[in-house]
C-alpha cells in the first residue's frame, strides 16, 4: 500500500517540469520552422513544368483568361505631310479586343531539364468588349509594304528601276487609305506591289536578287496568318525546374539558337521567361528585388522590368515589375544599352531615346517600337506629330507576380508599333520629313483567377498557421518555464 502513496522526488519533478517546456519548445521550433519547411519543399514540386504538377497543368491548358488588345492610329491629314508648318495628325481607334488562348505543339522534353516547343496563340474577337465595329470601321495608314521596299533596296541599283516600274504600272500608293480594320489587322488588304515584287525576284538571275524579305502573304495585315500559326512565334527551348527550382521557365534558346542575330551582345541574349512561368523565388526577397527579364519574340529580343511596389489581387500579396526608359533607350542616356542600336556601331545612337529599331525581326519594315503615345521617349517624338496623349496608367507596361510560386498575377504589356518615314529615293516618298509614323499599339493583359488566388492563399495560410501556433506555443512554454524556475527556487526544495 506504501508504494502507491509514494510521491515523486522533487528532482524528478524538476526534471519532468523542464523536460516538458523542452518538447514545447522544440514542438514551437517544429511548427514555425520545420512544417513550414515541408510545405514549402512539397508546394515547389507543383512550380515547375513536369507532368503532374500544378504548374504543367497551367502551361498546356491555361485556366487564366488572356484579352488582346489592338488600337489602330488613323491619319487625318497625309495630303499635308510636305508642309513644313502642318504636323501629321493621328487619331486613336479602338480598342478592338480579342481573347487570346495559347497551345503548345512540337513538345519535347529534354535530357538537360529543359522543354522545347512551338507556341500556337489562337484569337477571337470580341464585339461586346470593343470600342468600334471590327468589320465596318476602316483607318488609313502609310503603305507599310512601300516603305519596306524603300528601306531595304536604299541605295541599290536595283531601287531606280523598281521605281520606274512602280510609277509606270501603278503599283502602289503612298498610303493605305481608307481600308477596313479587319483587313489592316488579320484578313490581310490586297497588295500589287507585294505580289509583283515577289514575282520580279523570283525572275531575276541568280546573284543579283537583292537582299530583301518579303512577307510569304498574298495581301498585308498587321497579323495576317498569325492567328492560330505554329510556327510564327518561333521554337523556344527553357528549364522546367526539375533539376532547380531556380532554372523553371528561364529560356535557354529560340530558334535553336541562345542569341538572336539583330542585336549585339547581352542585348541579344535569349534571357529571361517567356511570360507565363517563372522560377519559385523563395519567401525572403529583401530590399533590392531584382528586375526581371521578359523575353518577346515579337521584338526578338528580352526587356527589363524593374521592381516598382507591393501589389494584391483578391486577397493575395505579391509584387509589381514595370517597364522603365532602359527598354527603349540606345545608349544615349543608359551606356549598356548601346548594344540595341542595329546602325554600324560608329554611327550608334542612331535613334532618339524611347524607340527601338525592330526591323530586322520584320522582314525588313523599317518598325519601331516604343511604349503607347511615346510614353518615356524623346519628346521630339510627341512634337513631330499631334494627337499623342502618354499617360502612365495606360500606356506602362506592368507585370505582378506571386514571387514563391512564380505564378503570373496580372499582366498590362503594352508596345507601340510605328513607321520610320524618311526620303528614300522613291518618287512617292520625296521630299517627305524625317518622321516616326505611329500605327498601332497592342496591350496584352490578364488577371489571375479568384479560384487560383485562393489556392495560393491556401498554401500562404496554411503556412501562417504553423507559425502562428510556434508563437503560441513558445507563450505556454515560456510561461511554463517561469512556473518550473519559481518552483525549483521555492516549491520543490530538497
């Protein structure tokens, strides 16, 4: 009967009381470090482009609704563009919107951890979310494919001849004038220049066709037989993250290729994302995030988004990139990117900050690109013409991501596409100014879904809760501890 009134020795209770706070201790160490830990490990296998995970679901049938966006500028005035005291005036149509959906094709996956593929992006219009009547509305423009003839034979023998033949047969305008939208965008406007050229190089000897590109289409259109091509965009070769986490959706070639031919140097580096999968970049950010590279096989080149604020969507924190002057310069202002110039490297800068020579990646078109209205370029840009209004809200490029997973939150990439005009030897265009025409600008956007925020939120909340049961258990155990010293001291003594 002695034994089962026997009471503990106070060194054993000291030793139970302290052990005790120990594993209460170490439970608040396991919660707030080692389960978040797990989660983390586990939530990184479904952020990277594997069968399976969340991340290669979303690759190969987005769930994230894409609009595209096209404003044509109309020329008002062309008749007056020899008048030194009249300034060419544009007026903004649209926009008229598109749902984008992207398909990938061609797919092979890699000994080296990367995937290569063709990407299909395949629009429908959409009336109800226009401004203007897609099929009725009609812009006039300069002739783009005139002005690519003109670039590309300047200087040639070959160009006085051609224009005689021009002039003679009646080939070609000096604008697109009065042609419907749908026709400017992608049912493609009949052109006899493009098919007479075409047939003239192809009756020329061999060794003395110029070198010229011409657009393999029976008439022009800004996006003529883009829509659902596989081809257009381009082969891209990037990391899926199954070897790092940190080498998920970084592009690694285009075209089989890791640099482009139009840009000298890091500026034609194939770098960056693609846009719609990124590495996992972790919890702790710090203070100087990093700029991210996007790459764009519309401007054959990668630009730099640099890190602007916090940003949240339904709930869900994650972080703004924005598209600053660098983009666009041509080492004017910023020295490294001198390497964007595509003039012969004595004669670099070539343009004024703002615009970047694209012509090399269209087929010869002396394109430019700069951002909506000339926002962040040379103000001499805006005052050659009338009717550009920049406006940061609608004409910066703006990209947030949810930094631990990558996952794109919301997209604004907005590029303006314009016309370099210039006296280039052909009659049609003597004597004209030496002018940057704008023709269109396109904004590409996207939001993510409640449905995806909240799964991220999940994740987030989850992880929270462990820490915040850490922080509660280390409040019990640290007054436990308090307890166990005041009764080691006064309660339990020997």
């Amino acid at each position: 009967m002695c034994c089962c009134s026997k009471r503990y020795s106070n060194n054993a209770k000291k030793l139970w009381a302290f052990g005790g706070v120990v594993a209460i201790f170490a439970a608040a160490a396991f919660f707030g470090f080692g389960l978040p830990a797990i989660i983390d490990a586990v939530a990184l296998t479904e952020f990277r482009v594997k069968e399976g995970a969340r991340v290669y679901e979303n690759f190969f049938d987005g769930e994230v609704p894409i609009f595209f966006d096209i404003y044509l500028f109309h020329w008002t005035n062309p008749e007056q563009i020899r008048d030194p005291n009249v300034r060419p005036n544009f007026v903004q149509m649209g926009p008229y919107v598109f749902s984008e959906r992207h398909e990938r094709g061609m797919v092979s996956f890699n000994d080296n951890d990367t995937i290569t593929f063709n990407q299909k992006r395949i629009w429908h219009y959409m009336p109800e979310l226009s401004n203007g009547d897609y099929f009725n509305d009609r812009v006039t423009t300069l002739n783009p494919v005139l002005a690519t003839v003109g670039k590309t034979l300047e200087g040639d023998p070959l160009l006085p001849l051609l224009d005689g033949i021009i002039m003679a047969n009646d080939l070609a305008e000096f604008l697109y004038k009065d042609v419907p939208v749908h026709e400017m965008l992608f049912d493609g406007h009949p052109d006899m220049l493009l098919t007479t050229l075409r047939e003239l190089l192809a009756a020329l000897p061999p060794g003395t066709v110029p070198d010229i590109s011409l657009p393999p289409w029976e008439g022009f259109g800004w996006f003529v037989e883009r829509n659902e091509s596989l081809t257009y965009d381009g082969t891209f070769q990037m990391g899926t993250g199954t070897d790092n986490h940190i080498n998920t959706g970084v592009m690694r070639q285009w075209n089989n290729a890791p640099q482009v031919p139009n840009y000298r140097g890091v500026c034609g580096q194939v770098r960056g994302s693609a846009g719609e999968v990124w590495p996992p970049m972790g919890r702790n950010l710090g203070d100087n995030i990093r700029p991210l590279n996007l790459f764009l096989p519309d401007l054959c080149s990668a630009i730099t988004l640099r890190h602007e604020r916090e940003f949240t969507v339904h709930g869900l924190d994650g972080e703004l990139w924005v598209g600053d002057a660098r983009n666009f310069d041509n080492g004017h202002t910023i020295p490294e990117t001198e390497c964007q110039c595509t003039s012969p490297i004595d004669q670099c800068p070539f343009y004024r900050p703002g615009v970047l020579d694209v012509s090399e990646c269209k087929f010869g078109a002396p394109l430019v690109v700069s951002y909506p209205h000339f926002y962040l370029a040379h103000p001499s840009y805006r005052t050659a013409v009338t009717g550009m209004e920049p406006d940061r809200a609608k004409h910066e490029f703006r990209f947030a991501l949810h930094p631990f997973s990558g996952i794109p939150m919301a997209a604004n990439g907005r590029i303006q596409y314009n016309m370099h005009l210039r006296d280039n030897g052909m009659a049609l265009f003597r004597d004209v100014p030496d002018v940057i025409i704008p023709a269109f600008w396109i904004e590409q956007r996207m939001v993510l879904t409640k449905d995806i925020a909240d799964d991220l939120k999940l994740i987030e909340d989850l992880r929270w809760g462990f820490i915040y049961t850490a922080f509660a258990l280390c409040g019990v155990a640290a007054l436990l501890l308090g307890l166990s010293l005041y009764a080691a001291f006064f309660v339990w003594k020997d």
